[in-house]
C-alpha cells in the first residue's frame, strides 16, 4: 500500500516539474519572441538631398552595402540586397534573392541618375550579410570583386570568372575610375560568430553560418577632385586594431555600429578613439545598426530601415553614447538611413 501511495506521489511530482518546465518555456518562448520583435524607434530626422550638386556621392543601403559614384563610375560596398526574413536564415539554406537584388540595383542606379554599370565591388568580410550577392551583382552588372581569399570562394561557388575575382591579403587596392579604395586589415565586432576562412568553393543554397569571416576589412576612399590623400574611412564592422589608423587622415566616417550596443562602454569609447579621434574626421554617419532580416523596398518602394532587435542589439544605447562622445569632441553624427544620399563637394 504504501509502496502504490509512493508511486501515486512521485506521478504528482513528475506532473508537477512537467507543468512548470512547460510553463518555463512558454515564458521563455514568449521573452524571445518579444525580444525580436521590440525594435527601439530611431530619429531618423530630415536631410534635404541634392541641395549640393556634388559629383561624388555615396548612396546608403543598409547593413554596409552603399553605392558609389562620381558621375562617371559607379561602384559598391557589398551590395547586400537579398535581407532574408528570420526564419529562412535561421532554419533554411540561403540563396541570392535574384528578384530583390535587381530591384534594389536598379533603383539605386536611377537614383545616383547612372548607367546601370558597375565598375565593381569591394567586399567589407565574408559572412552573407555582407558577401552573399556581389558575385550575382558583378555578374549582372559588370565590373572585378574585391575581398579576401574567403570571400574569393564565395565568388568562385557563384561562378564569377577567377579573373574578375582579386583576392586580398592584409592590404589591397581596387581602382574604380577615378576613385581610390584601399583595402586595409581591421577586426570584426566582437559577436562570437567571427573567424575561419572558406577554403573551398561556397556552392549556393547555403546556410548562413557556412560563410566565414575570412578577413575583416576598412575601406579608405580617395578621389582626386576631394584632394590627393583619403577622405573618408568606412569601418564595416565594429571591431579594430588598435593602432589601425595610425598616420590617416581623413574628414569623413562611416562607422559600423552592429553589437555595439552589448559591449561594454570602455570598448565603445576604445573604438571611437581609434575610429575618429584618430583620424581627425569631423563627420561620422553610422551605418550596419539595422535589421537586416528586413527588406530594403516593398512594392516597389522604397523603405526605411529598422534597428536591431533589442535582444540581439542595444542601439539606442550605442547611439546615446556615440552622441556623447561627439558632442565631447565636436564631431558631427547622423545615422543614415536606407537610401540617404551623402555629398561630398568639391574643397573650395
Ligand atoms: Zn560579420
């Protein structure tokens, strides 16, 4: 008898851890879908375009996908239109979205009020956020992809011809026209989904985490009607070397701001430092703080972005501290939104 009132008890019990268990993950459940879905509501103010008729312009394009021209040449920054939805990148193997990557390409060549040419692409590291459509772009449109080894197999395994495909070590050099890009070894974000190389072929479908990081890079833009040196730095990526800028000059940054909201204040500060401090420039636009799971244009139209989800990203905090150290050191910030066109007009 008791041996059955035992039994009876340890049903109950084994119930009982059940339901909670199952209780447990539903509130568990619940906080991640919530955590997806709570974006902070960024202030994105109001920029006047083409109040300057500058010849040389970059259009941006969310994550650090941007469209370069002087009204001759035209090229990119990886060009990373395809923006799959959560849960094809979460649960299904990826492949270039050919239909949204046009659609983008093609309005982002009406805008720049361009040929639709490109003289081609250099790409910021390998993960798919950055590296998954340059080859389909260069195919399309034309022009030589720039990267590192990693992401030479990207393009091999798209079947981009090896002799379109310059690959990169620590440092290289991409001439589009007239413009200058210097391709220089940086670090990725400290995200914990860094490191590896490809080594073979990336053959599509694939999954979102078979595309490695291979190098990191910074981008140094020059072109002579802006002077003879660099004038403006893109930084991909949140990450450095300290000591990375050491002896650049430039006005002008576009700062890569993904995961900057979960590091702490000390590496904020640190890589703002070697970022703007270090290079004297005057004028940051922050770029890679949106959601890319999210399309640049819907029906046609084009669209403005979103931040991180707060579960992922903490951008309002990253931004409320950049803006700190800018007012510190009089440095003029702006975030730019999908399709914000920056100008740079020639030195008086
Ligand atoms: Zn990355």
């Amino acid at each position: 008898m008791m041996c059955v009132q035992q039994q009876f008890n340890g049903w109950r019990l084994l119930r009982w851890v059940g339901w909670v268990l199952l209780g447990l993950a539903l509130v568990a459940a619940g906080g991640i879908a919530y955590g997806l879905r709570s974006t902070p509501d960024i202030d994105l103010g109001v920029h006047a375009t083409g109040s300057v008729d500058a010849e040389v312009q970059a259009l941006f394009l969310g994550t650090s996908s941007m469209a370069w021209t002087d009204g001759k040449t035209t090229w990119m920054v990886d060009g990373f239109f395809s923006r799959q939805a959560l849960g094809r990148v979460a649960f299904s193997r990826l492949d270039v979205d050919e239909q949204r990557v046009l659609e983008v390409a093609r309005e982002t060549f009406n805008r720049l009020d361009m040929p639709h040419v490109l003289s081609g692409i250099v790409v910021a590291h390998s993960h798919y956020d950055h590296a998954l459509d340059a080859p389909f772009l260069v195919k399309t449109y034309g022009g030589n992809l720039y990267g590192s080894a990693s992401t030479g197999q990207i393009a091999l395994g798209q079947d981009v011809p090896g002799t379109r495909v310059y690959v990169t070590g620590k440092e290289g050099l991409a001439n589009f026209g007239q413009f200058r890009v210097e391709l220089r070894e940086s670090a990725h974000a400290p995200t914990g989904f860094t490191g590896g190389f490809n080594t073979a072929p990336l053959r599509l479908p694939a999954h979102a985490l078979s595309f490695k990081e291979g190098t990191s890079y910074s981008f140094l833009v020059s072109h002579p009607l802006l002077g003879s040196g660099p004038f403006a730095l893109i930084q991909p990526s949140a990450g450095f070397i300290p000591g990375q800028n050491n002896g650049v000059a430039v006005n002008t940054v576009f700062l890569g701001t993904g995961g900057l909201g979960k590091l702490d204040a000390d590496y904020l500060a640190a890589y703002w430092q070697e970022m703007v401090m270090n290079t004297g420039a005057k004028q940051v636009y922050l770029i890679h703080w949106d959601n890319f799971t999210l399309p640049l244009m819907q029906q046609g139209l084009p669209i403005s972005l979103q931040a991180m989800p707060n579960l992922v990203d903490d951008f309002s905090r990253s931004l409320r501290e950049l803006k700190k150290l800018a007012k510190r050191d009089s440095v003029n910030l702006r975030v730019l939104n999908a399709w914000d066109i920056v100008e740079f007009p020639r030195p008086r």
